[in-house]
C-alpha cells in the first residue's frame, strides 16, 4: 500500500514564510509539516510514499529527496515548477496514478498536523472495492475558520445532508475511482459528490488533535496543540 502527500500548492496566504519555503516545509513543534506526515505514514508500515509537487518543487526535493532519511521511499510526481502547473487535488491524483499502483492508496495533504492513527486506514484499505465503497473519508469537528462544514455521517456514510463536518484532508482511495479521468487541473470537490450521493463514500470523526495550516492564525493553533511533541 502507498500514499500520496499533497505539496504542490503556493500557500499564499501563508506568505512570507512560502516565499522562503514551500508551505509542507513549515516546522510545527520544530519539525516540517511534510516530514510528520512521513513519519506518521511510516509508523503506519508505509514505506512507500508519493509526493506531488509544483510551486517549489526543487526546493522540496533538495529537502526531502528520496526518503532514505526517514526510512521510506519517495516517489515524485513532479506536475511542474510553478504555482500555474499546480494540478488541484483530483488531477495530481490523477498524475499520480502510476506511482500509486491498484491497490487503496491514503491521501493527504502536506499542511495538515494530526495525531491521527493512519493504522486504521490500512486496516480499512480491504474494505474499498470497485463495486463497493470507492473512498473513506475523516472528517473532523469544524474549526472556526470553517464552521458550516463540509459533510454529514449517516451510518458508517458521507452525506451531504444533516450535521456537518470539516472534511480533515485525509481520505483512503481506491484508484478505480479515477479510472479514465484525463490528466489536467480539476478539484476533487465537488466532483466527488455524486459518489457520495450514490453510498459509495465511507466516513469517520475524529475528535483528536487536528490543524489545518492555511493561515499564520492556524500555523499559531497548530504550534500550541503540537509544539514540542513527536511527530
């Protein structure tokens, strides 16, 4: 099983600190977004990572290379060197597909800091078919930046209807799901809603430590909930 690491975004609204650095690069509790996402996937027995980059993509690479640092292995899958190449969230899926090989794949975004267990999702990696459930979202409690939410849970499902939660930038795949797609810039939402409203999307809350580093606001929630700690 492999992963896909979003870090081809600019991150403007986190400027200066990305006109220095590509935002994944950003330390919480003095270690880099991207490197605790590897350290995370690996404590999960993911070994095999691949990592989408545009805007500051060498800068990226000098840093991360090819993993051996941390015990893994990075795959890249290089959409560009600007912030125009960048291909949004379902196209660099879709880029990244032959990196990613057949089976489930988790998907995360590299300016997210969570103490969430990716254990699980291994765990539930059997559960996603092609006839079947095609993804599993986490969802979590909406932050202040974000308090209408994105979805509902209805029965182990997303739904768009009911209580609404954020969605955390953490899902497994299942590569059928993107079967045939061409290979250019397109959202993931809200192309993805029709496969919620047919049932083909599971879903879970997290209520544990979470951040979405978009912001210096967020980038100061995330340091008071995660500074000094192990990745």
């Amino acid at each position: 099983m492999r992963a896909l690491l979003f870090a081809a975004g600019e991150g403007r609204r986190m400027r200066p600190l990305t006109q220095i650095l590509p935002k994944p690069l950003i330390q919480v509790g003095g270690i880099p977004m991207a490197v605790r996402q590897i350290l995370a996937l690996r404590k999960a027995g993911i070994t095999e990572i691949v990592v989408n980059a545009a805007h500051g993509a060498r800068i990226l690479m000098a840093e991360l290379g090819d993993g051996s640092a941390w015990g893994v292995k990075l795959l890249w899958s290089i959409e560009g060197f600007s912030t125009e190449d960048a291909l949004e969230t379902r196209g660099g899926i879709v880029r990244a597909l032959p990196l990613l090989g057949r089976a489930p794949f988790i998907a995360v975004a590299g300016d997210i800091v969570t103490d969430f267990d990716y254990s699980t999702l291994v765990r539930r990696a059997e559960t996603l078919s092609p006839a079947g459930s095609l993804a599993h979202l986490v969802l979590v409690p909406n932050p202040g930046f974000h308090a209408k939410g994105d979805f509902g849970l209805a029965d182990g499902k997303v739904c768009r209807t009911g209580e609404k939660f954020t969605f955390s930038s953490l899902a497994l795949c299942h590569p059928a799901m993107f079967a045939g797609l061409p290979d250019e810039r397109a959202k993931l939402f809200p192309w993805m809603n029709r496969r919620i409203d047919r049932g083909q999307v599971s879903g879970e809350l997290y209520r544990g430590p979470w951040a979405n580093v978009g912001t210096p606001e967020e980038l100061r929630r995330a340091e008071a909930l995660f500074s000094g700690e192990a990745a």
